[in-house]
C-alpha cells in the first residue's frame, strides 16, 4: 500500500476577493438621494464646490394710476423764461412767452413765500410791490414786467437769489389767473379767488450763467384748478415742441421699448415717460426697475394723449396722489 500523496491546489492562494463596485455616477448619484445635479459642462454652469444660486423671486406687482385729464387755460412757454435789464432803470424784468384760453392776468412777486393758508405774499413788500398786468386770449403772447419795477440784484445777498430761503421764501414767483369759462371778465385787481379763476403759480431761483448774467430755474409748481391745489411734477418724453408746431413729425415719440407704439405710461416715482401702455405690462411682470435710469418702480401712471393735438395745458393728475404732471 503506498502512502496517498497530497492533492496539487493544495498549496495554492485563496483566490482574491471580487473588486468593488464602481462608483455611481454623479448625475445618477443625485437623482438617486432626491438632490437636484449640477452640471459643469451646461452653460453657465457653476464651479465645483460653489452652491447653486437661488430661483429668482416674482417680482413685485406694482400699482397702476389712471390720469385724469386737467385743463389749466395756460402754458408757460418753459424756455421763453429770462430776465431782460432794465433801460431806465438797473433792475432785472421777468419775461416770458405764454398761451392763453381766456383773459387773466400775471402778478410777479420777488422774496414770496405761502403762508399758512396757501396764499401768496411778498416777503419784502415794503421794498420789492407785487407788480399785476392783464392780458387777453390768445397763443404766442409775450409778458414783460413793466419798467421800473424789476429787481436790483446788487441790492442783495447772492445766497438770496440763488437759494431757496428759510421757511420757503423763493427769490421769484409769478402767478397767472385765468378766467373760468362762467366767469369770462376779471374782477378789480386782486380780487380774484380760486374760485373765479384757474391759477397757476410758478416759483424760481436765480442762476448765474457763464456770462455771469442771471436767469431763471423753475423750482416749484402749483395749480389750482376749480379750489384744488395741485403740486405739478416733469414727466420726460411727453408732449409736442415748445411752440406747438411740427405736429406731423412724431419721431422719438414711440415707446423705446417696441419703438413703434406712442409712449402713453409713465413709471414712478421717477416720471420717465418711455413706454406704451402693452410693455408697461410686460415691465410689471419681468422687471421692477425704470429701463431709464433702473431705479426701482413703485407704480405705472397711464396717461390719455392725443398725438395730434398734444398741448401742455392738458395736465394729468394722478387721483391718489393729487400731483399733476405737466
């Protein structure tokens, strides 16, 4: 009997132990843990290990006024407005172009200020009398303050002329009384009432030009309309040329959104006139910014013009606000 000898694979290794299983993609592995992927390779893609940035929010809705048309009787001619000298005398006279539906008349005041009741006073009477003219109907009327009762500038501070003063004095005002369409002759100077008239009262600055001649600035605007008072506000973009002609010619009147429908809407609190009513809509929806100067939009004014016949006289007042642009 021989000896049994030893199997051969006896003295082999255990064979090794399977690899792993490869790692689950990454695409595969977020869906697989409910996370949303991210993919590096996709425009515009975010870098490896950055979070990716939170949905965007709805913009806010924002509010929408609807002007109501106010007829003023007059319109100031904006850059007619100047100071002419005096030949008899070293004062400046305040001088303008102006329209007119009905007879009215212009009073100039120098250093005037609102009292407690809103009406108008010359602060410095005693030296500087409100000074009245009367005029009729008609358009493409010039005013002149008469001679001899201009403003002597070198009789006063530059700070008074060229600012605003305490308690709201303003170097220059003027106020236009318009008769009312049931009221068509003026009473005795002075005697007209808001109630009579329409009035419109403007108040100014002095400036010194590079000339060093003074001229005027606009600061402030009140109407008063049937014993409202309005506060008027610029709207940009809106209305024909300063003399009213060249109605034919609309170019640069269109929204410059679509830039082919007319502008009719404006954005506040900025007042950029730039759009039509259809991509105001779009603005609320996509955007909370002026597409003029990207401050934020509080509301949209939705302003009734006629294209043919657009006159500043037609001023619109937002109902809520109780402004009137102009």
């Amino acid at each position: 009997m021989g000896n049994l000898g030893s199997r051969s694979d006896a003295s082999r290794p255990p064979p090794p132990p399977p690899p792993p299983p490869p790692p689950t993609p990454p695409g595969l592995q977020a869906h697989l843990q409910g996370v949303r992927p991210t993919y590096y390779h996709h425009y515009p893609g975010w870098p490896p290990g950055a979070a990716m940035p939170p949905p965007l929010g709805v913009p806010a809705q924002v509010e929408r006024h609807r002007a109501v048309a106010v007829h003023a009787g007059v319109n100031i001619k904006g850059d007619s407005l100047r100071l002419e000298h005096d030949d008899d005398d070293r004062g400046l006279l305040l001088a303008f172009s102006f329209d007119a539906d009905a007879p009215g008349c212009i009073t100039v005041y120098y250093f005037a200020q609102e009292d407690e009741e809103l009406i108008l006073k010359a602060t410095k009477e005693n030296l500087l009398k409100p000074v009245t003219a009367d005029f009729n109907k008609g358009h493409n009327q010039e005013f002149k303050q008469p001679y001899g009762t201009g403003i002597d500038v070198s009789q006063s501070e530059e700070s008074e002329l060229t600012k605003i003063g305490e308690g709201g004095v303003f170097p220059v005002a003027f106020k236009v009384d318009v008769a009312v369409p049931n009221n068509q002759e003026l009473e005795a100077e002075g005697a007209l009432e808001h109630e009579a008239s329409n009035c419109l009262v403007k108040f100014a600055v002095l400036v010194r030009k590079d000339n060093a001649e003074y001229g005027v600035r606009i600061m402030q605007q009140i109407l008063w309309v049937n014993g409202t008072r309005y506060v008027l506000q610029e709207i940009y973009g809106i209305g024909n040329t300063a003399d009213g002609n060249n109605l034919e010619d609309e170019s640069g009147k269109e929204c410059v959104i679509c830039l082919s429908e007319p502008r009719d809407t404006t954005v506040l609190p900025c007042r950029h006139m730039c759009l039509c009513r259809e991509c105001a809509q779009l603005l609320r929806l996509q955007s909370n910014k002026c597409p003029i100067c990207r401050q934020p939009v509080g509301g949209l004014l939705e302003i009734e013009v006629d294209t043919k016949s657009v006159n500043q006289n037609e001023l619109s007042s937002e109902d809520t606000m109780k402004r009137v642009s102009v």
